[in-house]
C-alpha cells in the first residue's frame, strides 16, 4: 500500500495531483458500483416456509403408504418388438398399463413411495419369451380371474398375458426362487451338420474354462456347472437347440456364453426363453 493511500485512510491530506493525472496503478482505488436491483416485476419472492431456503425444510405431500393385503404374480410372453425394451422400461410398461386397468397398488415405504410391481429375471436385449414372470402387491383385494381378462388390453404390443395367480404374501419373492432357466436357440442359417455331436462333447467335459468380457474387465469362471442339460431337437423342420441354465446367486449362464463355447455365432441365432424354474 502506497504511502499517499494509507495517509489518505488515516485521514491524512496528502499531496494534490494534476487534473487528469491517474497515478502509478497500484495507487488506484476501485471504483465503487451501484448495487444490483432487480426490474421492476422481477423481483424474486422471499421463500415461504416449506418451498426451501437456508434453513427450511423441504415438505412433499406423502402418500398415504399401508401394508399389503393381496400379491399377484402374472406370467406374460415377449414377442414382436417388445424384445428390443430393456429391463427398466419393461417395469415401467407394466405399472402404466395396471394403472390404467385401476388396479390398487401398494405403494413402498419411505421418502419416495413407487408401486410395487418387480420383474422376476429382467430379459436380455433382443430375447423373445413365452412366460416371464412380473408380482404385483395390492392394497385391496381382486379376483385373479376378472385381471386375467381385463390386463390384455391395457398392454402394449407385443406383450401378452399367460395367466395371473395370488401368491401368499409372506412368500419368498420371485427373484429369489429363480434356479434355472429353459431357453430355445434357433438358427438364422442352416446349423453345422455335427451340431449333436458338439453339443455331446460339452457334455462329457469335466470343466470348461470360459472368459465373459465386460467393460473395463474379463470374468473368468468353470461354464460346464452352469449347463444343466442341453440337446438337439427338431422345430418347425429346423433343427434348434434347448438349454437348461443355471440362473441365481450362485452364478448365471447365457445362451450365448454355450454358442461360443460349441464354436457358434451368437449373432446369428435367435434365443427364446421358454420358462423360469423356481425352487
């Protein structure tokens, strides 16, 4: 700070300076700004309690939350372009379309309530299916039957109802219970001619070594455990292949892990998933 600056702060007269003269630029004192207004119209209202601020709370209105009474599990079937969904915006096909059929959902507990609706396994990208499996827990109850014949119009194309089913409600949920998976893997082209004799071959090995690649990583893992049968038959005058697959917890196997492993182009087959077994 110059001398001539902590004179003038003291309230010391200092030196005059010529009209015009501005000094070195440390001498400079800023110039000082009016303060900001807002236009007329313009000004922002003083937050009212509840709306947020410093301090204050945020409050939502809060759903009225009670237990359950009824749960339903509803089988459905995947076709069309309903294969190409993924699994979040399956789940959210299905609360649109039981809402629109009226139905009482239950609601979650907590801060942020959401309807109770869960697919049992979410169905990978590009899959077809003939009975996935989605629960549904109701505040009131309904007759299984009557939503049986309602739903079908309420979905959009390409799902389908299989059946619908009350559940106990102190029941394991559905996820839970998955053990395995039944699959069917048609080709797109004509499969190789010893297609038998390689699905018997993976059979008879002890162990297959098998390495799954992820973004960022690579999973290695024994897929002979995780085939629980495989076979050769014939469909539609083609010949396909069915697969049991283990499925839960303790480890998954995908039909296109059993293609690479048989030397096959997973790309050039199209995979429906028949059924999900439960324990």
């Amino acid at each position: 700070m110059g001398p001539h600056l902590r004179r003038r702060r003291q309230g010391v007269p200092g030196r005059r300076v010529a009209a015009g003269h501005r000094g070195p630029a440390h001498t400079r004192l800023p110039q000082r700004l009016p303060p900001l207004r807002h236009p007329r119209g313009l000004q922002s209202p003083a937050p009212r309690r509840g709306q947020g601020g410093v301090g204050m709370s945020v409050s939502r209105p809060q759903r009225q939350v009670t237990a359950p009474v009824q749960r339903l599990s509803i089988a459905f079937a995947v076709s069309g372009a309903a294969r190409y969904v993924g699994g979040l915006d399956m789940g959210r096909a299905w609360v649109r379309a039981l809402r629109r059929l009226g139905l009482p959902l239950a609601y979650s507990f907590g801060f942020s309530p959401h309807p109770r609706v869960s697919l049992a396994a979410p169905l990978p990208v590009g899959f077809a299916a003939e009975r996935e499996l989605v629960e549904v827990y109701l505040d009131a109850r309904v007759e299984p039957a009557d939503v049986a014949g309602r739903l079908p119009a309420q979905l959009p194309a390409g799902l389908g109802v299989r059946g619908v089913e009350e559940l106990p409600l102190n029941a394991p949920p559905l996820a839970s219970r998955i053990q395995a998976a039944d699959y069917v893997v048609q080709f797109l082209d004509p499969p190789p001619a010893d297609l038998a004799e390689r699905v018997a071959r993976l059979l008879e090995a002890q162990t297959l070594p098998f390495a799954r690649v992820r973004p960022g990583r690579e999973v290695r893992f024994d897929l002979r455990p995780r085939i629980l049968a495989a076979r050769v038959e014939e469909r539609a005058g083609k010949a396909a292949l069915t697969l049991r697959l283990q499925h839960g917890p303790r480890g998954a196997a995908r039909p296109e892990d059993v293609l690479a492993a048989l030397g096959l182009e997973p790309a050039a087959a199209r995979v429906t998933r028949v059924a999900l077994v439960l324990a």
